[in-house]
C-alpha cells in the first residue's frame, strides 16, 4: 500500500517552468473539468424546468416554489461537503495517502448523517410553503415534486464529496464524464415519468422528482465504483473502513464547512431578498430579474470552476508547507478568473437584447421587459466581475482553512452594505429595478474586497 503521494503538479528538478506559467497551466487543467462539471449540473436544471413547462405554467411556478425550499436545506449540506477539498488537497500535498483516505470517509459519513433530517424541510415544504403565504394549489404542487426530490440529498452529497476527493487529487475528469452522461439520462427519465410511458404510471411533479433522485443515485454509484476500483484512487484504498467514525477529522471538518454554509445561505437569502424588492416594484421588474440572474447563475459556473481549482490549489501548497506557493495559486487563480468572466461580461453587454428576446420574445407587449432585462445585464457587468472575485477569493481562503471570516465579511458585504443600499437606491433615489442591482453590485465589490486583504494578510503571516 502507498504510504505517501508526489502531487503530480510539482515540477521536477531542475525543470525550465516558471513557477507562475506552471501555476496557471496547473489551475486551468483543474477548473476546466470543474467548470464544465457545474454547467452540466445547471443543464439538467434547465432541462427539468424545460419538460415540466409542457405540463403549465402553474407546474412551472410550483417547480420553482420546490427548489427555494430544496436548495435552502441543500445549501447547507453542500457548503460542509465543500470542506472535503481543501482537507484532500492539503493532505495530497504533504503527501499523506491516510489523510486522503480519512477526509473522503468523513465527508461521506457526514454526508449520510446530514441528509436525514436535510430532508426534513422539503419533505414538509408544503406546510412551510403556505406559512409563507403561499396559495394552498401552489404548495401542494410544490409538495409533489418535492416527494420525489427528497430522497436524493444523501447521494447528491455523497457524489459531491467524492468529486472533491477526485478534484483534489489532481483527477477531476471522472466526475466530468459521470455529468455528461447523466445530462441525457436525466432528460430521458424525467419524460418518461412524467407522462407514464413505456406502462409506467404517470407521475407528473412526481416523476421528475423521482428521477432526478435516481441519477443522483446513479451518479453517486458510478463514482464510488471509479472511486473504488480505478487508479489511481483506488491506490488511496478510498473505501476503507468507510464504518469507522473518525471523530476529530469530521470536528475539523464541521468547523471548516459550517460557515461555507452560512456564507452560502446569506448570498442566497441576499438574492431572494432581491427577488422580494423586485415584486414590490413590478412585475416586469421582477420577471426582468429572474432572466438576468438565470443569465448570472450560468456566467457564475465559470468562477466557481476556477474558486474550486484555487482551493485545492492552494490546498497543495500549504498541505506542502510553501508560503510563497499558497500566494502564486491565489493570484493565478483571480487573473485567470478576471480574464475569463471579463471576456463574457463584454459578450454579455452586446447580446443583452437577444437574450432578453431568447426569454420573452419579440413581440411589442414584451418590449418594456426586454429592456430593463437588458439595463439590468448592463448594470451587472461590474456584479459580474466583482462576484468572480469573491467566489475565486473564497475559494483559495478555503484552501487554508480560513472560513469563518469570510463568514462575517458576507454578512457584511451583502447584509450590512449590499442590502440596505439596494433598498434605498430603488424605493428611495427612485431608480427601481436597477437600483437593486446597482447594490447587490456594491455589496459583492466589499465582500470580494474584504477577501483581497484577507488572503493577502495570511499569506504574509505564513511566509513571515
């Protein structure tokens, strides 16, 4: 059995790379595969969202309902199993197969642990639903849908942990493929289930639940398997003594995921927040924003890929003990994410029409709605941007365990500053829609600020 691994991205000896050039060759070969991974996962969204429109836009509206109760509890879930990377990649760079072994376990178990009462919320979302004031048809059409979603978050995490396993040792394409593969499998199921073919009975809101269940299922099995029995992970002997409960690991890991969670869960509130000041306004104001944001939600797998990469990345650098490496990995990963969303930021202003007229069409009683869908992607170039910042910023603060700040500068940036400048400028300087815009850009600009001045504090510390 290995004892130790040689991370593959260390340069030989006496090897003519630049350490910066090898630095973004190494960070791109990572986020890549990441980013592509992400986007297959907003595609089968997309795709669910697309054939349960054939059922009515009432099926729609409580499609849309299900995932704000489902991705409040998934939220939480997913920012613990983001804590697997950094504890992988460090223990990757020191070269410590057992710690690798151990990390991987705790998060599946974890993983399993949270999910049962994670399932709590969707599995009475039609109760929470109408305390919210919600139409009673709505919630109970909401409720069938999230039936069948439920009883997926356990193997939705487990995948999500085994691919930061994959990712953090420098193996980030398996989960990539798995993606792919369930993107038409996905879409197959969901059809097939929703309309009862093949002597299946017609499950509706039901059945699409259902089947995004069962690919999470597969896709959690299929990694496993790769995990288990394919080098160089089974190298690693991943799967070993998955029963044990390593107590002071999973303490470590809680302590470094939690307040991933809650900094995820003050960004989502912030823009569902936003959703609510844009109904008080109007409805256009508010169908105009959903489109930007769906439009944002895309851009944002690009800096997300690259924030994944950075802090495994990093990662490898402090698991080596190399301050000034930890620094290199920071950098390269924020250019190459400035250079990336800056490059779709300029499409984005060019296209801003065509993809208001994708959304809502071009007829004239859709022209005002264009419009302001279009003012409101001009106004979100420097969001854009500003957001790539903090996402890839946070993600290297990963990499060396420093989560509980950023916890407090999200409660700043968007709650102290982002919020209430949103509110002010739109009901107050009478500038609406794009008032709220113009502070969720603001508060992003703070929070990626503050991350700045907090990795660059801490990579003088280590290197001091």
């Amino acid at each position: 059995m290995l004892d130790t691994v040689q991370p593959r991205s260390q340069p030989q000896a006496g090897a003519p790379l630049n350490p910066l050039a090898d630095e973004f060759v190494e960070t791109l070969r990572l986020a890549v595969p990441m980013t592509l991974t992400q986007l297959g996962q907003i595609a089968m969204i997309t795709t669910d969202l697309a054939l349960i429109g054939r059922l009515g836009e009432s099926a729609v509206a409580a499609a849309a309902l299900a995932h704000t109760v489902y991705f409040v509890s998934f939220t939480f879930g997913l920012g613990l199993m983001a804590a697997v990377s950094p504890l992988v990649a460090q223990a990757f760079g020191a070269g410590d197969v057992r710690r690798i072994r151990r990390s991987l376990r705790v998060g599946l178990s974890v993983a399993l642990l949270i999910s049962l009462p994670m399932m709590a919320s969707p599995l009475y979302g039609e109760h929470i639903l109408v305390v919210l004031g919600q139409a009673p048809h709505s919630a109970a059409l909401a409720q069938r849908y999230l039936n069948g979603l439920a009883w997926g978050i356990a193997p939705a995490l487990g995948f999500i942990a085994l691919r930061s396993m994959m990712s953090a040792v420098n193996r980030p394409q398996a989960p990539l493929w798995i993606t792919l593969a369930a993107i038409p499998v996905n879409a197959a199921l969901v059809y097939v289930l929703i309309h009862g073919l093949f002597g299946l009975p017609e499950l509706g809101l039901f059945g699409a639940g259902l089947a995004t269940t069962l690919v999470n299922l597969g896709s959690f099995a299929a990694t496993l398997a790769i995990a288990g029995l394919r080098k160089p992970f089974a190298d690693y002997r991943p799967l070993a003594h998955l029963w044990r409960i390593d107590w002071p690991l999973m303490r470590k890991l809680i302590a470094i995921g939690a307040p991933i969670s809650f900094s995820l869960l003050l960004e989502y509130g912030l823009f569902s927040s936003a959703a609510l000041l844009m109904g008080l306004i109007s409805t256009t104001a508010l169908a105009a924003h959903q489109i930007a944001l769906q439009v944002t939600a895309v851009l944002f797998m690009v800096p997300l890929g690259i924030g994944m990469a950075a802090t495994v990345r990093v990662g490898h650098a402090f698991g080596r003990g190399e301050p000034l490496a930890v620094k290199r990995a920071g950098l390269a990963a924020a250019v190459i994410g400035i250079a990336f969303v800056s490059a779709l930021t300029v499409a984005i202003i060019f296209g801003r029409y065509e993809l208001g007229r994708l959304f809502f069409g071009s007829g004239e009683a859709s022209m005002a709605t264009v419009e302001l869908t279009a003012t409101l992607l001009l106004v979100g170039a420097t969001f854009f941007i500003a957001d790539a910042i903090q996402t890839i910023m946070g993600g290297a603060l990963r990499g060396i365990n420093d989560t509980r700040m950023t916890l407090v500068f999200a409660a700043i940036g968007y709650w102290c500053v982002g919020f209430p400048i949103a509110w002010w400028l739109a009901f107050h300087a009478d500038l609406g829609a794009v008032g709220v815009w113009i502070g969720l850009s603001i508060g992003s600009f703070v929070y990626a600020g503050l991350l700045i001045l907090r990795f660059r504090m801490l990579t003088r510390k280590l290197a001091g």
